[in-house]
C-alpha cells in the first residue's frame, strides 16, 4: 500500500472532520459556508489522489475534480445571495435569529 | 518506503488541516477567510506534489479568489469583524465534536483498512495529463461539463436575483407620495 495515498486520503479525512464541526458548530452564515467549504475540499483531495495513484491513466478522474470545484464555487454564489438577502431583511446572518423559516 | 513526495504531501496535509482548524478557533473573521485561503493553498500544493499540475493552479488560483471575496463579506457581514470583543459564536459545541470525530474516525479507518489494489508509480506528463482532461471534457464528458456550465449561469442569475433588493409596489410609492 502506498504511504502517499494514505496520507492523502487521511489528510482528507481529517479536513471533512473539521468542515462537519465547523457547520454543525457555528451560528453564522458565511462560517458554516467556510465548514461546508472545508468538506469539500476533503472530497477534493481524495478524487486528486484516486486518480494519481489508482487510475491515473483515465481522465474522468480529474473531471470528478473540476465538478466538485464547480459545486464550490455554486455553494458561495448562492451563500452569499442568501446572506445578502438576509441580511437585508433582518440586518443579521445568525442563524439562530433566524427560527421562523421554519414556520 | 517514504519518498520526498510522501513527505510533501504529508507536509502540505498537515498545513491544510491546521489552518483549517485555524478557521474555528480564531475570533477575528479576516483571520479565518485568511487562514481558509491558505488551507486551500496548501491543499493545491498538495495536488502540485502529486503531479496534477493543472488542478494545483487552478486549486490555488480560483481559491485565492473566493477567499478574498469572502473575506469582504466577512467583514461586512459580521457584528464583531475583527474579533475584538471575543465574541462566543457556536453552539451545540458537543454534538459537533463528537460528530467531526466520528466522520474523521470512520473515513480513516476506510482508508487503511480497505484495500486499495495496485498503485500507480508513473504518470503522465503535464501536457499529455492537460490534452487527455481536454479531451474527456469536451469528448466522453461533454454532457457533465455542459450541465455544469449552465448550473452556474444558473445560479448566478439566482444569487443576483436573491440580492437584488425588492422593488416597491407602484401603489406604495404613490401613498408615500401623497
């Protein structure tokens, strides 16, 4: 087995930890944003080191990368639209003031 | 056998992870986009080191974009932007330990325990890797990239259109006139 898959795939492993604590933890918008951000980058660095060292030969892997940097990218714009939109209407992006969406 | 590359990516892992715990732990907001941005870039390092020289750039180039723009909204968008007052902004801190301990625990287990099968110990040059993505993109893949690109038309006429504050009825204006 190789070490630099391992450690890749650990390294990995221990950013999707700390991307589930941070959403799950914080009461702010934009920092769940962040944690959400954390996890993907997780999912990142175990698609780069499948395909370097498990299938390097197939293209599709990297593919996978350029889709997951995409969903990045989406999950800010449309963060920040919410927030914007938030924040407008009620001058805060905690979300803890923000119970009645529920409703 | 560790090689100069297994100590690199393990440097660069252990640089990613630490300022994303850096990320949590410091009360100043600019700090934290600051310290995401350099997760991300030590995780596009990561990819330069495992030879996917095209994804590292794109990693650190598109990375060091968003982050500044978060770090904008931080700014604009927190009560306490510079951390000054320490202000306590987490809760249930128990459940999401113990969860963010129990993914970190299950996904590592997964990656020793399971058997990986055969590894890769070449791989292709940088311009051979870059012409092979180019072509699965706009070949076996086209569909995928295609939806991808008008997803993010999508949404960002969606976030534009979520910004845009609302318009006042012509009915209201007209009262507030007279």
């Amino acid at each position: 087995m190789s070490v630099e898959l391992i450690w890749a795939l650990i390294t990995g492993a221990a950013l999707f930890g700390v991307g589930i604590y941070g959403a799950l933890s914080q009461t702010n918008l934009v920092m769940i944003m962040m944690g959400v951000e954390l996890i993907l980058a997780g999912a990142l660095i175990n698609l780069v080191a499948f395909w370097r060292y498990l299938h390097p030969d197939v293209a599709a892997g990297q593919m996978f990368v350029l889709i997951v940097m995409t969903v990045m990218a989406l999950e800010m714009a449309v963060g920040f639209g919410v927030a914007i939109a938030r924040f407008r209407s009620k001058g805060s992006v905690e979300m803890e003031e923000a119970a009645e969406l529920r409703e | 056998m560790i090689t100069a590359q297994a100590i690199f990516i393990g440097f660069f892992g252990v640089a990613a992870v630490w300022f994303g715990v850096v990320v949590f732990r410091t009360f100043s907001m600019v700090r934290s986009a600051i310290a995401l941005l350099f997760s991300q870039t030590a995780l596009g390092a990561m990819f330069l080191t495992m030879q996917a020289e095209f994804l590292g750039v794109l990693q650190i180039m598109m990375m060091a974009t968003e982050m500044s723009i978060m770090a904008f909204f931080m700014v604009m968008f927190m009560m306490d932007p510079g951390g000054m007052g320490k202000m306590e902004m987490t809760h249930q801190k128990r459940l999401s330990w113990i969860v963010g301990l129990a993914s970190f625990v299950g996904a590592v287990a997964i990656a020793v325990f399971i058997d990986w099968g055969p590894v890769a110990t070449t791989v292709a040059e940088t311009a051979e890797q870059t012409e092979a993505l180019g072509l699965e993109l706009l070949g076996r893949s086209m569909l995928i990239f295609e939806m991808a690109g008008v997803t993010i038309l999508t949404a960002m006429i969606a976030a534009t259109s979520v910004a845009i504050p609302p318009m006042p009825s012509p009915e209201k204006t007209h009262k507030d006139k007279v």
